[in-house]
C-alpha cells in the first residue's frame, strides 16, 4: 500500500542537506544585498544630480547678477539720446482684449481642475524624481541661452519627461511653476503673462493625457513607448509655438507664417535633438531606472553650460569686431585730421601724402608684397613726413637754398617722425619705413647710411614714390618734369640712389595708363584714406622695434 508522500504522482522531494540550505540561503542575501545596493546607488544618483542643477542654477545667477552690476563698456561714438521704448501697434480694442483675457482665464480653470481630477497622489512619487524634473524645468530658465534670433532651454526637455513619467498634474504644475519664473525674470505682466500660463498648463496636460493612454493601452510594447514620446516631445513643442506666436499676433499684428519661419524653424534642429534626448531619458529609465534620468540632467546641464561659453565667445567675438571697425573708423579720421593740420602750415602736405601713399601702395603691390607689407607701405606714405611738423616756417615752406644747419634739422624728419609712430601699438613697420625713406641703395642717404639690401624693402618702395611725386607735381618741386622727363630721371639714378628692380617695374606696370587716366585722383586724401581704412587691419598685430638711431 502506498503511503501519501504529500509529492504529486507519490514523487519523493529530494532531500536537502543543512549545507545546501545554508548555501541557498547566502546566495539570496546576496541578491538583496545587491538589489537594496542598486537603489542606494539609484537614489544616490538622482539626488546628487538635484544638488548639482541646484548648484549650477546658483552659479547662473550670481554670473547674471554680477552682469547686471557691471558697468557697460564705453561706446566709442556719440553719446545717443536716450529713447522711450516704443509700444507695438496694438491689433485688438480694448473689448477684446478683456474678452481674450477671460477666455484665456477660463482656459486655465479648466486645465487646472482637468489636471486635478484625472490625476492622483501616485503621480507625485518618488518624491526625488518629483524633485530632480521639478530643478531641471524651474532651474533651466535661469540658465536660458539667448542668440541673436532664438533662446535655448532644458525646462520643455524637462516639462517633457514630467508627462512621461509622472502625469498629468505635475506636469501642469511644473509648466505653471516654468511660466511664473520666466515672469520673474524677463518681468512680464498682464495679458502676456497669463497667455504664459495657459500655454504652459496646456500642452503639459495634453502631452501627458496622450502619453498616458498609449501607456495603458498597451499600444507602444518595447522601446515603442519612447518614439512615442518623440512624437508628443515635437506636437507639444510646436503647439507651444502656436499659441504664444498666435497670441503675439493677435496683439501686434504680423504674419504667422513669418514667425514661423524666422524664430521656429531656426530652433528646429535644437528641438529635434533634445527631442532625441528625451525619448532616450524614457527608455533608460524603463530599463535602468530613475538614475538615468539624473544622468540625463546631469549632461543637459554641462551641455548647457558649453553652449552658453560658445555663446558668449561669439558675442564677445561680435563686439570685439564692431569696435575694431570703430577703431578703424577713428584710425582714419586721426590720420585725415593730421594729415590737414599738417597742411595748415604747408598747403602742399595732404596732396603730396596722398600721392606718395598712392604710388607706394601700386608698387608693392606690383612688386608681390603680401597684405601687411603693403598695409605697412601706404601707411608709411601718408605719414612719411610727419617728422616735418618740427621744421620751423623758413625751412619748411622756403623756396631757397639751404645752409648747412638747415639741411641738418631736415635730414632728422625721418628719425623725429619714426620716434613719434613709435608711440603708436601697431606702426612699428610703419616707423622703420619712415626712418629709412632718405636711405641710399649706395650708402649716402640719411639718417643712418645705409645700403643695398639693409634698407628695408617697404623703405625702398617709399623712396620712389616721393621722388617721383616730387619730380612731377608743381606743388612740391620748382620745375615740375613730364612724365617721361620723371621716367627717365628715375632710370638715371637706378642703382645709386634707388632700388633698380624696383625703379624697373615701377615704370613698366605702375605708371603705363595710370598717370594719363587717373592723374585727377592719384592725390585725392579722401580716397587714399578710404584706402587705409580697408588694409587697417593687416596692422593689428603687434610689431617690437627699438628706438630709432639718431633720434633725439
């Protein structure tokens, strides 16, 4: 007769030894003291992530507050009249207006009470993940980057991951918590503010209803559920843009379809990425848990934070440009301004800078000087003379002879001019150009004697262009030569007193067809300094030089 073993089919239960159970019973402490692990680690994670967006919210402000402290760079032109801020046209009467704003406050009852009752205290847990979406969403709006047509934020990434993951009424609450901030900040009131509020109520409830029911219903199985998210991450977003642009042109006229294309689709790939990065947050956080999601904030945050330095750097970039071209602007003007004040003591000084600045500048061109050489050649030629300034009446505009003193206090302009650019950061080129523009190829020039090749080739540039000048123009030599009477004069001295390959492509490529066709502009200061304003900036960097001899 068979007993009852208590085992179906009379099987008998194997039987188990005290070392066997002990065994089992270490392996399943093991798993729960690596499962209770795992979410000391999660929880560890998520709230370490809320301290540093806490942290870096912090930081934001204080960065804006010592913006906000700091005074403004000076502008370098005139003071400009300060302006009372013009109001837009105003579309809607005063009647709309409060029927719009009722109905917009009507909305927002409704939202509110929606999120209320379709939601419950579940939705409100874990209280850390609660937490960490609540930081991101407030905390992004104090980190918003703004360019020139477009403003960057992680809040909607953050608004987002609350209708996934939470529900409705936090969702709604965050939105709200988002537009109230944004108030604070940027200061808007009235209609505006509450248009604000029942768009940040609104698509949260939506998004979170519609990603609710696809969650329930079953219908997203696997990573489906994160596309899903995708897909509401973009309809919220461009339901976002259609009510505030509707309302803005409801209130101040203008086309949807323009604001559409000039502030949306700018955005787009920002949106579509954090989009990307969103739907991704959800799915590691099925698989992983909430850990993810602080991850998650975590390289928002940084991501932010790089994007924000990249931001500043082309601003700042921007700004040192424009004044840059402010410089160049002045630069211009003080050199016009010398170059006439020189002239109210020589009448002849602007025409003959501006001719030598002229010729110089063609011939280095010609003769295959790169950028800053010949921005370093046409600023010498306008300035060559600077040094003159010292000369007293007598010398500087007599018709006679001069004595031997008196051709000793001329033969220093060069270095008293070079002295005075050296002041100057930047015409460092510029001095040694003119400091050796008296100098012979063979050894008899001043101030310094040099030869051949140890006068610099910008210098031996220069000389042309004021000999020749000097030889053709009735302003600034007794008996002024044709130009073929020039020419030949500058052949003549070739190899002695000039460089002669540089004598050579003077005549054969700067002077064929330019003297006969533009003789009424070669001289013109104006479009000389117009010039120098173009090649300006070839001069920027710095260029170290000591004193020049003879000098004083």
């Amino acid at each position: 007769m068979l007993r009852g073993t208590g085992n179906c089919c009379g099987l008998r239960r194997p039987i188990t030894s005290g070392r066997h159970l002990a065994g089992a019973a270490h392996g399943v402490r093991t798993r729960l003291a690596r499962k209770a692990l795992g979410g000391y680690l999660e929880h560890v994670i998520v709230w370490l992530a809320v301290v540093l967006w806490l942290v870096i919210v912090v930081w934001s402000l204080a960065l804006m507050r010592a913006a906000g402290s700091t005074e403004e760079l000076p502008r370098l032109g005139p003071a400009e009249p300060e302006r009372s801020p013009e109001r837009p046209p105003v579309v809607l009467g005063a009647r709309r207006r409060r029927l719009l704003a009722a109905g917009q406050g009507a909305l927002l009852v409704a939202v509110a009470v929606a999120a209320a009752l379709l939601s419950d205290a579940d939705q409100w847990l874990p209280v850390q993940l609660v937490g960490l979406l609540a930081v991101l969403v407030v905390g992004s709006d104090f980190m918003t980057l703004e360019a020139k047509r477009f403003r960057i934020s992680g809040s909607f990434l953050g608004l987002v991951l609350a209708m996934a993951l939470l529900g409705p009424a936090p969702a709604v609450a965050m939105g709200v918590a988002c537009s109230l901030t944004d108030a604070l900040r940027s200061r808007t009131r009235g209609i505006l503010l509450l248009n604000n509020l029942v768009t940040y109520a609104t698509f949260p409830l939506l998004g979170a209803l519609v990603l609710g029911w696809l969650k329930d219903s079953g219908a997203t199985p696997g990573g489906g559920y994160a596309i899903a998210v995708f897909g509401v991450f973009i309809a919220a977003n461009a339901l976002n843009f259609a009510m505030i642009a509707g309302h803005n042109v409801l209130l101040r006229g203008g086309s949807l379809e323009t604001l559409f294309r000039t502030v949306y689709l700018p955005v787009l790939p920002w949106e579509l990425a954090t989009a990307s990065l969103t739907a991704m947050a959800v799915y590691g956080f099925e698989v992983y848990g909430a850990g993810v999601v602080g991850l998650f904030a975590l390289a928002l945050g940084v991501c932010q934070l790089l994007l924000r330095a990249l931001l500043e750097g082309q601003a700042h970039g921007e700004e040192v440009e424009r004044r840059t071209d402010q410089l160049d602007v002045r630069h211009e003007g003080m050199l016009g301004l010398l170059l006439e004040t020189l002239s109210l003591r020589d009448p002849n000084a602007a025409h003959h800078a501006a001719a030598v600045a002229h010729y110089a500048h063609e011939l280095a061109r010609a003769a295959g000087l790169d950028a800053r050489e010949q921005a370093v050649v046409h600023t010498a030629g306008l300035l060559h003379d600077i040094g003159k300034e010292a000369l007293p009446d007598h010398i500087l505009l007599g018709r006679n002879d001069l004595h031997a003193a008196e051709r000793r206090l001329v033969e220093r302009h060069p270095a008293d001019g070079a002295r005075l650019l050296l002041r100057v950061e930047g015409l460092g080129e510029v001095a040694t150009a003119v400091l050796a523009h008296h100098e012979r190829i063979d050894g008899h020039g001043y101030p310094d004697g040099l030869s051949g090749d140890d006068i610099a080739i910008v210098a031996r540039i220069l000389a042309i262009a004021e000999v020749y000048d000097t030889l053709t123009s009735p302003e600034t030599y007794r008996m002024p030569l044709s130009a073929a009477e020039a020419e030949d004069e500058l052949r003549r001295v070739a190899g002695t007193q000039l460089d002669g390959r540089l004598v050579w492509l003077f005549v054969t490529q700067v002077l064929p067809g330019r003297l006969l066709e533009h003789e009424h502009l070669i001289a013109d200061l104006e479009q000389e300094l117009q010039v120098q304003r173009r090649v300006r900036g070839a001069l920027d960097q710095p260029f170290l030089l000591g004193p020049p001899s003879g000098a004083a």
